[in-house]
C-alpha cells in the first residue's frame, strides 16, 4: 500500500482530502505544520506528498524543496490563491501537479490514480537508464554525451506530470523524438498521441485543422470534422514548428490553453479539451517574440516545462553513434549491410544529424535516382524536416 502525507493548516480540508486517498488505497498521515511533516518524513518516508503552498511556519514550496531532496516521494501543491506563475513555479521545480481550493474532487481522484500508474513508470525509467549505461540509447533517443545526459534528466522529471513543454533546438537535433518520448514515459502512453507540424499545413486550413469546424462553416464543409484537440482527446497533442502558426490564431490557441474548451469553425458550442500539450520549434522563441512570429503571453503558457536540445556540435560523443544507427536503419530499409570504416574523416559537427543523414544515403546509394524528401527540403532553408532513426526527429 502506498503511502500518502497530507500537510495543510485547515482541518476540515485534512479529514476531507484523507477520506478520498483512503478509497483510493493510500495509507494517510496529516501534518498540520512544516514541523509536524519533519517528524512525520523522518519517521516513515511517504511516496505522495500534498503541501499547502502557504503554512503556518513557513512556504509550502520551501518544504517541497525538502521533500525532494530527502526523499523520492511525488509532490503536489495546493492552493487557495494560485496563480499561472504559482503554478509554473512550482510544476519547474518538480512537483507532479498543482491544485486549487476549493478542490475538485474527480480532479484529486486523477492525480492520486497518477500516482498509482507512476510506481510502473518509475520502474520502466530504471529500464532505460541501465539501457543507456550499456547501449548509450534511451528510449527512441541516440546518445550518452553529457549533452544528453541533461536532456533525459529533464524528460524524467517532466513525463509523468501533465505540464506543458516547450522543446527548442536547431532543426535535426531531435524536437520529435524528445516529444515522443515524454508521450512514452507518461500516463496517458495508451491514449493518442497526435503530431502537428505547422510548417507543412497551409496556413488557411490550420484553423480547421486543430480545432474542427461545423457543417457549412465554409464552402466544402459538408459535414462536421473534429480538430486534433479533439482527436487527441486524453493523450497528447505536438505542435511542432508553433512559431509558422499565424498570429491571429495562437490568440484562439491561447485561449483554448486558459479555458480547456474550444469552439469549432462556425460553431458557436464550447466543447470541453483533454489533451496534453508539446510544443516546439527551431527559432530562439524570444527572438521569434521581438520578430513578430509568436506572442509573449502564448510563449509563457507553453513555457511551463522548457527542454533545449544541444547542437550536433556540442555532442561530438555521438557522432559516432548516431552515424552508426542511421547507417543500421538504412541497411535494414535496403537490405544492405554496409559499415562505417573507422579512422576516416571527421564528420562535420556544425551539420545537423538529419543533413549528415541525407549525405551518407546519398553517398551509399548512388543507384537511387528519385529526389528524396530530405534533398528537397536542404534546398528549402527554414522548411527541413527532422528524421531520425525510425521516428522523426522535431
């Protein structure tokens, strides 16, 4: 049985919030003090923490702080005065959620059931560390360079929460495979997981796109169409290449983000949004903000959890690596068992790994006459696909 610590200065709040976990199978302990909770984590670490944000003798946060560090307990914050930047705050420095007073019942009974689910989680997680000692991969991703290391710390933390993250990176680096891989490691692995690349959508059907439209919203509309929202209802929506997302939309975009309930084209009925959102692109967002490309209130909403991916430059460990997957996905696509022949040139560690990707194709398959998609979009600057392995790679 897992154990839970509720720690909160209201007492009806505390017999109330200890009721629902003990249905749902904790054992409880209540603190109504930072230093109640000391004695009570000393005496039997738990494996659930639910801290008030603001005690009596002192900040909710603070205690959080403690809790991680001494123990591997999840930690939620509540509230009765939250805000967006409390929020974000306190999800950045590892809290599994965030909730507000008065509190939600179902919405309780769904991070308490999250925490339930995270116990095989945590474990698949010790999986792919051992993977990545032996075989340098972790997950879809390629690499054990000190880079890297960074980056799949930072997936570790934020997969099992339903935070919001913004991946940046250079285009090749590998936006995708990041996504795809919170996705894979969160709890809602078995619902969809639906990919949207603004970059490869006209722009005057991204609207109807991502959030559906109603029959005769416009001329075509012959019936209703839900949107990715809706299709990716209770799994996970990416938004890759969120900067080519017309201004005008991202305040519909924002909106849907603040309210979880959108409206169709034409339509004029909310229609209630479950999703888990994964945003990214390869421009400096605050560069993209000064130009025009994305507004500064959209930018701090997808920022809740943000992911930078290293250049192929500063991950020369790799290189190696990465040559050699991409080389044993080819030859299993061409039937081919061609090798890399060591003590060769250096590769080139300013190109991206999708571009590195095309050249040795290019290189290892002269019999191959037909323009490939990567060809084409090396020759298109700002429209290049990233392709990585068997995924793509953001």
């Amino acid at each position: 049985m897992l154990r839970a610590l509720f720690v909160d200065d209201d007492s009806d709040f505390l017999e109330g919030i200890g009721e629902i976990a003990t249905r749902q199978g904790f054992a409880v302990s209540c603190a109504r003090s930072i230093r109640e909770a000391r004695e009570l984590l000393e005496n039997m670490p738990p494996d659930l923490v639910v801290i008030d944000l603001m005690l009596p003798d002192g900040d909710g946060i603070a205690l959080m702080r403690e809790v991680k560090d001494a123990t591997s307990a999840d930690v939620v914050i509540v509230s009765g005065m939250a805000t967006v930047n409390s929020a974000i705050d306190a999800l950045r420095l590892g809290a599994l959620d965030y909730l507000t007073k008065p509190l939600d019942n179902s919405r309780l009974i769904a991070v308490l059931t999250n925490v339930l689910n995270l116990r095989s989680l945590k474990e698949e997680v010790g999986a792919l560390r051992g993977e990545l000692r032996k075989f340098g991969r972790f997950g879809r991703l390629v690499g054990s360079s000190p880079a890297m290391q960074v980056v799949y710390d930072m997936i570790v933390r934020v997969a099992p929460t339903d935070a919001t993250v913004l991946i940046t990176g250079e285009s090749g680096t590998g936006k995708e495979l990041v996504a795809q891989t919170v996705f894979e490691l969160s709890s809602r692995r078995r619902r969809p997981y639906l990919p949207l690349d603004f970059g490869a959508i006209p722009q005057n059907l991204i609207e109807s796109e991502l959030f559906g439209h109603e029959r005769g919203s416009f001329t075509g509309a012959t019936q209703m169409r839900r949107g990715c929202f809706e299709r990716a209802a209770g799994g996970t929506l990416f938004l890759d290449e969120i900067t080519e997302m017309p201004i005008e939309l991202q305040v519909k975009l924002l909106r849907v983000l603040e309210s979880s309930t959108l409206v169709r084209v034409g339509g004029d009925e909310p229609v209630p949004v479950n999703v888990r959102l994964i945003a990214a692109c390869n421009r400096e967002p605050r560069q993209a903000i000064r130009d025009g490309k994305l507004r500064e209130d959209l930018f701090y909403r997808l920022n809740v959890f943000p992911i930078e991916l290293p250049p192929l430059r500063d991950r020369a460990d790799d290189a190696l690596q990465l040559a050699e997957t991409f080389l044993a996905g080819f030859n299993a696509q061409q039937g081919t068992s061609k090798t890399i022949r060591r003590g060769g040139a250096p590769p080139d560690r300013g190109e991206s790994v999708a571009r590195q990707r095309a050249r040795a194709q290019e290189r290892t398959a002269p019999q191959l006459h037909h323009e490939r998609a990567d060809d084409r979009d090396e020759r298109s600057p700002g429209r290049a696909r990233d392709r990585t392995g068997a995924g793509r790679g953001g």
